[in-house]
C-alpha cells in the first residue's frame, strides 16, 4: 500500500527522498530470539534493510530467548544464518557493523527478574547506541508465551514509554484460536499497550502483489468500473499448498487450515479485494474499510456450513513424484483427529457493490501445487451473435498472483486466425519477475521498516482480527457439533474432495486450473 | 545499404556488438521474425530507452550498457550513433537482443542501432519516432553536448531526458538550453541529471541524521558546510550544495568575489569545496557551533562512514550503502526512482551563478 510521510516534524533533507514514514531510532528486542523465524526471516530482513540503508540510525537488536550464550555466539549463529537466508549476499564490512548493533539476553520468560535485567541493560544501550528510549518489542514466540511476556514486560515498566519517545510490540499470527481467546489476547496485550503501538504481523500483507491490489484497484480506471455485482459473476481465492504438516503436527492438529489459513491470511486477501476506496491512505482509513467487509460477511451458521463449507483431510497419494502419506499416518497426528487439512468454502458480502456475487475461497495442504491468488471471473457475454455458432465462450477472468510468480493476467476471448470463426482464450500475463528484474523485498523487511516508522497499514487491528474470528467461529461451532457432517477425504496429490467442486459449480462454476 | 535478412537460427543474442545489419523500411519486420520460433525466450518491454551518441566508441559500451540495464528494465533500445562528420546524409541499422535468465525463463529486450550520417535535421526525430514501442514511456538519454536549434516535437514526446552533467566541458551554457527543452514538454518531461541521481545516496545520509526530533533543531543552526570532492566532480559538488541551501532555504550571497549563504534568519553560511584527488564526493561535513555531521566515503567506495559528534545529540557512527559509482548502476537507480525532481531544479537555480568560475 501506498503511505504518506509520518505526521512527525518534518526533516527538510528527506524532501524527494522517500515516500514511505521514515523509521527513528529504536531498539528492537525480540523474544524468541534463538527460534526459526528470527534466524531464517527477521535477522536476514533486518541485514538487508541496513545493506539498502533503511535502518535507522543506531538501530540495536537485542535477543531474548532461556538459552544461556554470550553476545558473540548469537552474532555468530546469526552470521550463519544471514548468510544462508538473506536474499542479498552479506558483505562483510557491512555484516560486521550491524552485528556490532546485536546483543543478546539471556532470561527464561517466566523469570520477572530477567524483565528488570533488561530494562536495565535497554537503558544502557539507549546512552551507549543513542537509541533514545524507543523500543519495539517482538513476540516472536507460540502465543500461550504471549500472556507472561506481556504481563512482565508491564509489571517491569517496560510498556511505558518515556517522555519523547515510544514503546511498540509486534505480535505474530495466530491471534488467538477463536474469539474469547482473540478477546482475551488482546486484552492482555492492551494492558500493556494501546492499540496504536500494537502491530499484529499478517506477512502476507507485506507482499508486493498484496499491496498491489488496492494499487490495480484505485489507480487503474478500468478496473474499477467493473469491480462490483454488476460485472463479477464470482471471485475465487486459492491458497494451495503441496506440504503436508512437515512436522507441526502438534500446532497443525489443534489449529487447522481454517484457523491457520482462512481466519488470518485468506480473511486479508478477502477484504482488499472487497473493500470500498478508502478516504485516504492513513493506516485507519484503509483498516475501517476492511473491517466493514468483514462485518458484511454473512455469518454460516447451523445447517448452512453443510451448504456453504466443505472440510477435508488428505489420504495418501502422490505429490511431485513421491509417495505420501495420509494426514493420519502423520507423526505426532492422532489417528481419530477430525483437523481438516482442506476448506472450500463460499463467503457472501452482504453489501450494495457485491450482493449476490459468491466469493470462494480453498485453502489445502497436499495439493498439487503451491499458489496463492485471487481470481476475479466476470458475467459472461449476452447469448447472442458468437453463441449461435456453438462457440464456447470463457468469461473474463483477471488473475492476481500472490505467490509464486507474483503477477497479474487476465483471460479474454479471440478469434483464431483462419477464414471460419473459431474464439479461444488468450491470455494477457504481467510477470513481476519479468517486467521487473529486481528482487523484491521480503515482507517482513517492509513490515519491520513499517513497525519502526509507526505505520500500522499493513498490520492486522484488534477489531479486524476479532471480526475475522466472528465468521470463522461461526463455522466452527457447527462443524464441531456435527451439523457440517464427518471430514471428507480426498488424496494428496488431488485439487481436493468432489464436495469443493460441487460447491462451485452449484453457482455454474469451475475451480481455476491453477 | 545492407539488405541482409536474418536467418532463424540466428538468434542475434548480445554480444556487444551492435547485432545484425537490417534496411531501416524492415526493421518491425526483422525484429517480428526475430521472435517467432524463439522457444523459451519471452520479448518484454517496460519502457523504451534511446541513447543518443555522437562517439563511434561508445556504440559497443552503450551496447554493453543496455545489456545490464535489461535485466532490471525490460526495454526497447533504440541506440543512436550521430556521425555527424560525415560528407553525405544516410542511415544504417543493426538489430540485437539482450536475454538473461529469470526463473527457468529467458527474458529478452530488443535493441535497434542506427548510425546516422551527416547533418540531416530531421533524421535523429524520425527514427525515434518510427521505433518506439507504443504507449510505453520513452526514455531519451543524450549523451553529446546539447546543440540548438531543437526539434520540439521530438522533445514533447520525452518523458525523462536523461543527461549527465559532470560531462559538460561547458556546465554554464549546457543548463539554461536543458530549461529550454523541459519547458517544449508542457511540463511532462522529466529532467533526469545523472549527476543529482549520484548525489542520491549522498544526500540520504546526510538527512538520516536529521530524522530524530532531537536532531532536527541543528539544521537551523548550521554554520558552516564543507565538501570533498574529485577534480571532475565540483558540479556534483555544486548541485549538492544547491541542494542544502534550497531545503534550508539558504540564499547566495555574494561580495566582492567572496560567495556564502544567508539563512531566513539573516546568519551566514560559509561553504568551502575543496578539491581532492579521488572519485566524486568524498566527503560532506555540516557543522554547527556545538556539533558536527560528518559522511565520508569509505576507502572501498561502496560504503560512507555517517558520524555525529558534539552538541546536545548522542555521539553516533554508522555505515551506509554509498551504491555503486559505475555508470550502469546510476541508470538503474534513476530508472527505478521514477517521479519527477522538483528539487533539482530548484538547486541548479540557487548554484547557477557559481557554475562558470
């Protein structure tokens, strides 16, 4: 998405320089330090954001994580890290100078006095590194750690911030794992910390063609002549996966494809497509347009999941040439769960611009390949002239690509040259990867750079995340109590069970070949 | 005038050297043919980009230049030699593509040379104007000295003219005929100095400091500004002190011979370039009565030590990118920037009067 310039004083020098709020100097202290997601996204995005030159100045990275290793051993895993993950090869002046900026604190999270450790040693580096008493907190850690860190990080007086400066925290997905916990969750965080310093980490809206969409949306005037009930027959969005569980069966099993996919990432890509132009680009502006998507969603409840919902495992079967196995076969799966792997389900905005437009949305594991992306399938043609020659015409279709080969494209009809009329689909293809040789910048290094600068656009608020958990629970609820019926099965290696396809073609349609 | 037509298999894949002799009336044609038949290979196009040289020389290092700028800018380039020596009026051209690897897939752009002999008026706008792939932008880099009279139409039709000041022998009568041309464009193009484009990385290190409400005062207290720079680089040197005093809102104040600024609030500031062997701008200080902001570029090149020191700030270092110098890379960079530069402008005016001593 597009942002202004931060409402803080302005800087004459940065006039022409950056369209984007400028980050401030900060501490950036992560808990979970010695985990996954620090070595393979956080240190490699936070490396390349200081290759481009857009860290601030004295930016200084303190890890937190029970594990007992100086500051020199954490550069060093870290270095090894970097140089594996980063998507920009390190130098190594240059790694040198930000690894000088890292240190590391060793504390169970748990242990209270580990708290008032750090707040001492947060003090120091803010006169030793200039840092300036601004501090960003991330949770980069399961969310059953979230209530005791965020409860010592209160009672140690981290939370508050200091005259002149402030104090953020950034809270990783899942927010919760339905609504009272939703509820609960950011509860607990809003006793340490106002909404407006709260930044909940969705990365899919840290993606280039996630933030294009509003871009194609608002700034091309063809597009949105058409984007409503009058033009789009139906919209399908598609996560799809080839992985199995890949040993996260003991979050996967209690979580699922609705509360891992659909409630967070899939409920996002939903309401940028769906929303209304926001007033302007304030962070607020754009989030109160999404959430009134996610109010207009009507709820599935009772014997409607049967209609409108279909949940699905994956059985044994075939994937980019290997055997597989079934989802309970799986280590560490129990072999009466009833987890779905799978959901194709049809969401309806109830609203002026799309009443009466389904949208579909199918998240799966063990497909037969991994894509994400949003298709928009318009009305098709009057059945007049062309449909008199028994010409099958296709709709329109325009395609945004989230993930992989990150694009747009849109289908349309042409004759085929000859002297009889034959009409096909051609298809109109925008590569970012071709058009724009240039490696993109990872979500995370947008969302960290963001984070830092206080722009909220691209983070989940509390009333999204809460309203998101509303429509999901709903189906849940049913589901659990039988009225969806028994998981369905479908093979690896498949598109999914034949129930999805009924689902679509109840409408006359037809999933996308991805 | 060579007629030779293209075989299939002879895909014309770059070398450098400006590809394969067409006739000027078939070259849409040959480049049509160039791409059928071409397997894997995908044409893309994101803007077209002319470059206009008066050098035989430099037709193989533009050559060699569009190759690299491809694989970030898909484009159409249309490589213009002017032999403007030569005794009779006449066109020749050449026809290549540039292809790299993206993801399993070969990306190509095409490439079209003309040598253009003699002083035709007309010669230079009208293979423009017959090559350009439609409704994309078109970017004209002039590599020559600008002469007068101009072709307005052809100007009109740029959307970034790109010129690198540091070449000019004559910077003081270059710049009012570069005004000239932006205004034949109603305001639509965009005057892309590859000189400000270098400064950019420059002049980001020198704001970052300013980013921290603390720091912010001192820019209203500074008294006194010094840059480093090589023997061929002091309208860089210039444009960048231009560009202080416009945001600063800094007037020129000159007397007697002797050149300083004046600030809004009537203080004086004194500047000093002082001319060092090396490459470009190697260092810039902007000092106040209690603190100084330093950006010295490492030994490497490819890096500026950024240092604060004094005053009511925390004494702070820090490395940062400094980007490449070679001139590939100040392309790519103005390419991706896109927008236009408001400030540059606005910097020459303020430095103008300091261009021809």
């Amino acid at each position: 998405m597009l942002h202004m310039p931060s409402d803080a004083p302005n800087n004459p020098l940065r006039e022409g320089l950056l369209s984007r709020s400028v980050p401030e100097p900060c501490t950036l202290v992560i808990f979970g330090a010695t985990g996954d997601l620090n070595h393979r996204k956080l240190i490699p995005a936070l490396y390349n954001l200081a290759a481009d030159g857009n860290l601030p100045p004295s930016i200084t990275v303190v890890g937190f994580a029970r594990r007992e290793k100086t500051d020199a051993q954490f550069r060093s895993e870290l270095e090894t890290a970097a140089r594996k993950f980063s998507r920009q090869k390190i130098n190594d002046e240059l790694w040198a100078n930000f690894a000088g900026s890292i240190f590391y604190h060793q504390s169970e999270f748990t242990n209270f006095e580990g708290f008032e450790t750090l707040a001492k040693r947060l003090d120091e580096l803010d006169s030793q590194r200039g840092t300036r008493g601004n501090r960003l907190f991330y949770l980069s850690v399961g969310p059953d750690q979230f209530p005791v860190i965020l409860e010592n990080l209160r009672k140690s007086g981290l939370n508050e911030s200091k005259p002149g400066s402030w104090t953020r925290v950034i809270v990783e997905k899942p927010f919760g794992t339905d609504l009272p916990s939703a509820i609960e969750l950011n509860n607990i965080v809003h006793e340490a910390f106002h909404e407006k310093d709260t930044f909940r980490i969705d990365h899919y809206l840290g993606k280039e063609t996630a933030q294009n969409i509003m871009v194609l949306r608002f700034a091309n005037s063809i597009f949105e002549q058409v984007w409503n009930a009058r033009y789009v027959h139906h919209v399908q969005i598609t996560a799809s996966e080839p992985l199995g569980v890949e040993g996260r069966a003991g979050y996967y099993d209690k979580s699922g494809a609705m509360r891992d996919m659909v409630q967070n990432h899939l409920l996002q890509l939903l309401t940028l497509t769906a929303m209304e132009p926001p007033t302007d680009l304030t962070a607020d502006a754009i989030r109160d347009e999404k959430v009134k998507v996610l109010r207009s969603l009507r709820k599935i409840t009772g014997k409607d999941v049967a209609k409108y919902t279909v949940r699905a495992q994956y059985a044994a079967g075939s994937v980019n040439g290997k055997e597989v196995v079934g989802y309970l076969d799986e280590q560490n799966v129990p072999k009466d769960s009833q987890t779905e792997t799978f959901v194709a389900l049809e969401a309806n905005v109830d609203n002026w611009r799309w009443a009466g437009v389904p949208f579909f949305v199918r998240v799966g594991k063990r497909l037969p390949k991994g894509a994400t992306e949003i298709a928009l399938h318009f009305k098709g043609v009057p059945p007049v002239l062309f449909h008199q020659t028994e010409q099958v015409i296709d709709d329109n279709v325009l395609v945004i690509r989230i993930q992989p080969d990150e694009g747009i494209s849109l289908r349309m009809s042409a004759k085929l040259p000859g002297s009889s009329l034959r009409i096909e689909p051609v298809k109109m293809d925008f590569h970012y990867g071709t058009s724009f040789g240039k490696a993109t910048p990872e979500a995370y290094e947008r969302l960290l750079l963001d984070a830092m600068a206080g722009d909220a656009t691209l983070f989940a608020r509390r009333d999204e995340v809460e309203e998101a958990w509303k429509f999901v629970d709903a189906i849940k609820e049913a589901w659990d109590s039988g009225q969806g019926g028994p998981v369905v099965k479908y093979d690896s290696g498949t598109w999914g069970p034949d129930e999805a396809d009924a689902l679509v073609k109840r409408h006359g349609a037809n999933w996308r070949r991805l | 005038m060579s007629t030779e037509s293209i075989p299939h298999s002879e895909f014309p894949i770059s070398n450098f050297s400006a590809g394969l002799p067409v006739e000027v009336g078939r070259i849409e044609k040959e480049l049509g043919r160039l791409w059928e038949n071409t397997g894997d290979k995908t044409r893309a196009s994101l803007i077209n980009l002319a470059i206009y040289t008066e050098a035989s020389e430099n037709v193989a290092k533009n050559t060699e230049l569009i190759s690299q700028i491809a694989t970030e800018h898909a484009c159409r380039a249309i490589l213009i030699y002017a032999n403007r020596t030569a005794p009779e009026i006449g066109v020749k051209a050449w026809i290549n593509a540039h292809c790299h690897a993206v993801n399993k897939k070969e990306i190509c752009s095409e490439q079209i040379t003309f040598q253009l002999d003699g002083k035709s008026p007309t010669a230079f706008a009208n293979v423009v104007f017959a090559h350009l792939d439609s409704d994309l932008p078109f970017c004209l880099w002039w590599q020559a000295p600008f002469h007068e009279p101009h072709d307005s139409k052809l100007w009109s039709w740029v959307d970034r003219l790109i010129f690198d000041s540091n070449k000019w022998d004559d910077p003081a009568g270059q710049f009012p005929i570069v005004r000239q041309i932006a205004a034949f464009g109603d305001v639509r193009t965009v005057l892309c100095d590859l000189n400000w484009t270098r400064l950019l990385s420059l002049r980001s290190a020198l704001a970052q400091f300013f980013d921290h409400s603390n720091a912010l005062p001192c820019l209203g207290n500074i008294q006194a500004v010094e840059i480093v720079h090589a023997p061929g680089a002091r309208v860089s040197a210039l444009l960048l002190l231009g560009w202080l005093a416009n945001q600063l809102g800094w007037q020129l104040d000159s007397v007697l011979g002797r050149h300083s600024f004046r600030s809004a609030d009537r203080r004086e500031v004194t500047f000093r370039l002082i001319e060092e062997t090396g490459a470009g701008i190697s260092s810039c200080r902007l000092m106040t009565k209690l603190s100084k902001f330093s950006v010295d570029r490492a030994s490497g090149g490819e890096f500026f030590h950024a240092t604060a020191t004094g005053g009511p700030l925390d004494s702070f270092s820090q490395i940062l990118p400094a980007g490449r110098q070679r001139i590939a890379d100040i392309l790519l960079k103005e390419l991706s920037r896109g927008g236009s530069h408001p400030l540059y402008l606005q910097s020459l005016a303020i430095i103008e009067p300091l261009l021809a001593e």
